[in-house]
C-alpha cells in the first residue's frame, strides 16, 4: 500500500531488524522510485520506471556498458556476412525464462518484432529487415534488404525502449495492447500478487539466472543477483521518504526533490549522487490537435519561453541546472545552438507571432501529473505563461497513472484528447538522431505528440546512412535547425537529478539507468 507520512514517522515499525540476520542477502532492498510503478509493458510505454521494471526482469541480446561500447548479453556468438545482409545470431548455454521454458530464437524473433514496432531505432531497422529465420532453436538469422552496420547498437539500446527478450507467447501480443504478464529470463522474477499497480511491486531472485562471466558495466558484463528480495515502495509523498530513508526504512530513493537535498546530504548514512548524462526537460506538444497542429503557434510558445523558470521550478539551485539550447544532449559530440535563436524569451514578440500564426481562442488541454513534481512543476510556468500570452488554458492536475493514460488519446481536447504536457528525458537517450524517439517525426508512428515532417524523417536517415563522423556532425546540425522551424518538442534546459542511498548499499552502479545487479545491503 501506499506510505503515509504519519506511519513512517510515528514508530520505526518498518525498519529492519538490527544485526546478524540484517548482513544477510535475505535482507529486501527497498526502493522508492520516481513514480510508482503503474504498468508492465516496456515496449507499449517509454516510462523510466517501467524501463527499470523491465531490466529486473528482462534480458538483452546485447548490453551497452559506461563507455558506450555494445557487447553480447545473452547472445554467446555471432558473425556479419561479407556484405553486412546477413547477421547470425546464437544464444548461451543454459537461458531460461521464470517459468523454466527455455529461451528460443521463436522468442528473440518475436520480442524483436515487437519492439521495432513501437522504438524509434526499431521502427528504423525493420525497415531494413528483409525476413527473420529461426535456424534451430538457439540460432536466428536476421535478413537484410540493405546494410545496416548499427545492428549491435540497436540490439543493445540502453533506454527506452529497449529491446527485452519475451517469451514468444507474450511477444506475439500486438504492439499497441500492454501486456499483463511480466515473465521473462532475467536476474529477478516479479511477484504478481504483491504488486498494486501505481503503489507497490516486488522481485525474488532468479536462481537459474546465469549471469556472464565479464565484469559489470552498465547493462553489459555479468549482472550478478546479490540481494534476493527488491521491494518497490510507493511513498508519494517527499517528506515520507526522507523520513523513511533517514531511520533506514527504505535504502534507495531515485529522486529526492532538490529542497530537501541539504537534509539529506547532512546525514552522515545516507551518499547523494548524480545521474550521468543528466536529464533534458521538454515541452511536447500535440501535433494532432489545434492549436498546436500550427507549427507557427508551437513557434510563438518557443519564442516566450524563458528556460530559467523551468529549470529553476524543477533544480532550485544553478548547482543542479544549465541552459541546454540543443536537441542533442548537452556535452556530447553533436550538441550546438544551431537555430536556436528563436529562443529569445519575449512575451510581447511570442504574442504577436501567435496573433500572426491565426490563434483564435481554442482551448488547450495541459496535462500535470501532480505525484512527479518534475512535470508537475513545469507545467505551472507553462500554464502561467500561455494564459499571459492571451490562451484559453485547462489545466488538468491528475495522478501519474492517469496521466499516462490520457496522454495516448489522440482525439480532440472534448473527447478527452490533450494539447501539451511536460516530461523529463534521460541525456542518454538523445545523444543522436537514432536512438533518441523525440526527434522521429513520422506521424501516429511518432512517440506521443505525434509529429510528422518528412524532411526531419530524410535528414534521420542520412545520418544513419553515413558512418564519417564530420558528415553526421553536418547533418545533425541541419536536422536541428529544421527541429526549430517544426518544433516536434521543445527543449527547455538540462537538469541533475541526484539519487540518494543508505551507504549500507554498497557496488551500485551508478548509470543512467536504475540497475541492481552487483549491489549488497550490509545493515
């Protein structure tokens, strides 16, 4: 159930027991993460929280580790004919699924099909992919109409959404309708009957999970199950789970929001530390619906928004924030400003732009899950900013659950339809055109908004088609200040997100994504 903040901080009922058995691997890690988890399917959502769902559970052909060089997961051998048509793929010795099926190449066809429908670098290779072959049970053959040299590094996409391997009874369900049955082969086996979803969930240890034997390093290498019970605890409320974090009722907590960083960082049991790459905050706009189906109004809004506020509404202090003017993560090899001088933060110039661009009153619908503060916060400056440019604004504070609802109806603003809502990116997932899903602009195959521009579309390939690094730094700035005329987003700053920890958790890996192999709890 969900926590309140009078039982967390009326008795140490729910803290563990104290000594000999606490040094025990039976001892639950208990984690609180951004959002409590509210489905089960990571290829139908691009949620983080059902991402880390997935990596308990799930497996990859391929893993990504901390210097961004791909490797074999549960993949044991493979080779590339000479000219790149044909990629043979053999599984390891000894994959099960939690319900003692073996994993089959049936499976891994499945699975894949299924996540290339719904992910941006997926949507990409399978329109390369000529045909699928299951060769024997733990051998497949992918077919290719043309080369495509980034197999390996979509096979082993870090985030969103990665391509788990399912079995084939559960991959064979349609890309659009959310699974129900969360088996899969990895480290830990989810427990059903102790989820309540948008509340709380649990994980047993798999024993018949065979890690590899190289060192761990991010999603590659070996990922050794070292704590047998992980318990995802929905504490909604801030103040709670510091309190709980503080008396050692709960070890992790993924985001501490920042006005209570200087209370946790004065506790000398408790580690505070950042998440690489950072986080890009955004605007998505709907791209289906008046008044944002006008890429001259999604102009108008641009040119208001002053990045500062929403920086500052989600970081509170300049120590966790920068100005971000890039559809590129900041600090990676393909970031710049190019086209971003429509950001100039004037009301009175975005004003008659979107008197110019034929605003004429229509209502807009902006979504605010009021339990991620993330979101949250940024729509208040939005909603602020839009009734100052003269909008018609609805402003729907609803739960997190809800909110993921509502934001998949594409029909209009009075069928229950939206118009623009906030999120947070991992800079992980936008370093470049392939992998990041904000930038694809194909229509109602689009991540949620739905944009579609034909010319972002040509510009993504002729990245992927080129492998000269001064050629795809060329076309990624092209591809950014056409993003700035269309707008398929826009980005309004970069953000540090610390997690905060027991320091009695110790081997975390501290990465982009919530991983929780190699970690022990030693109290």
């Amino acid at each position: 159930m969900t926590l309140s903040r009078r039982s967390l901080l009326a008795a140490p009922l729910l803290l563990p027991a104290l000594g000999a058995a606490a040094q025990s691997r039976a001892q639950p890690l208990r984690f609180v993460p951004s959002t409590p988890l509210p489905a089960l399917d990571p290829i139908v959502a691009t949620s983080y929280v059902i991402r880390n769902h997935g990596y308990l559970v799930y497996d990859t052909l391929f893993g990504m580790d901390e210097n961004y060089r791909v490797h074999p997961q549960m993949i044991g051998h493979h080779e590339v004919s000479r000219d790149g048509l044909t990629w043979t793929f053999q599984l390891r010795d000894g994959l099960v699924f939690h319900d003692d099926q073996p994993v089959r190449s049936a499976d891994c066809i499945a699975s894949l099909r299924r996540w290339s429908a719904r992910d941006a670098f997926g949507q990409t290779l399978a329109t390369a992919i000529e045909r699928y072959e299951a060769k024997d049970e733990r051998t497949f053959v992918i077919h290719l109409k043309r080369p495509f040299p980034a197999m390996r590094e979509a096979l082993g996409k870090l985030s969103s959404n990665v391509p788990f391997i399912m079995p084939e009874r559960i991959a064979a369900t349609d890309p659009s309708r959310p699974i129900s049955d969360a088996t899969g082969s990895g480290p830990w086996r989810f427990l059903p009957g102790s989820w309540n979803p948008g509340q709380s969930a649990a994980y047993e240890r798999f024993a018949r999970y065979r890690p590899r034997e190289e060192p761990s390093s991010w999603a590659a290498g070996g990922k050794l199950a070292k704590i047998d019970r992980i318990e995802w605890m929905g504490i909604t409320e801030a103040p709670a789970a510091a309190a709980a974090l503080r008396q050692g009722g709960i070890d992790w907590w993924e985001q501490p929001p920042v006005d209570l960083l200087p209370v946790l960082r004065r506790d000398r049991n408790i580690a505070l530390v950042k998440v690489p790459l950072g986080f890009q905050l955004l605007m998505r706009f709907n791209h289906q619906q008046a008044p944002f189906n006008n890429p001259a109004i999604r102009r108008a809004i641009a040119a208001a928004v002053k990045p500062e506020d929403y920086m500052r509404a989600v970081a509170g202090e300049p120590e966790w924030y920068a100005e971000c003017r890039s559809f590129f993560t900041c600090g990676t090899p393909l970031s710049s400003d190019a086209g971003a001088g429509l950001l100039t933060s004037d009301p009175a110039r975005a004003r008659r732009m979107l008197q110019e661009a034929g605003y004429r009153g229509e209502k807009v619908v902006l979504l605010a899950p009021a339990d991620q503060p993330i979101s949250y916060n940024q729509a208040q400056v939005t909603d602020q900013l839009l009734r100052g440019l003269g909008m018609e604004v609805e402003f729907i504070s609803t739960d997190w659950a809800s909110f993921v609802s509502r934001r998949n109806n594409r029909g209009p603003v009075d069928q229950g339809g939206w118009s623009v809502f906030h999120t947070l990116w991992s800079g992980a997932d936008l370093t470049n055109p392939a992998i990041s899903p904000l930038l694809r602009a194909n229509g109602t195959a689009a991540w949620l908004g739905w944009p579609e521009d034909p010319e972002i579309e040509r510009l993504r390939d002729a990245w992927l088609a080129t492998g000269e690094a001064a050629e795809q730094e060329r076309i990624a700035r092209a591809l950014q200040e056409r993003a700035f005329e269309t707008l398929p987003y826009l980005p309004t700053g970069s953000v540090e997100q610390p997690m905060a920890y027991r320091r009695s958790l110790t081997g975390m890996m501290v990465s982009p994504v919530q991983f929780f192999w190699n970690m022990e709890k030693t109290a």
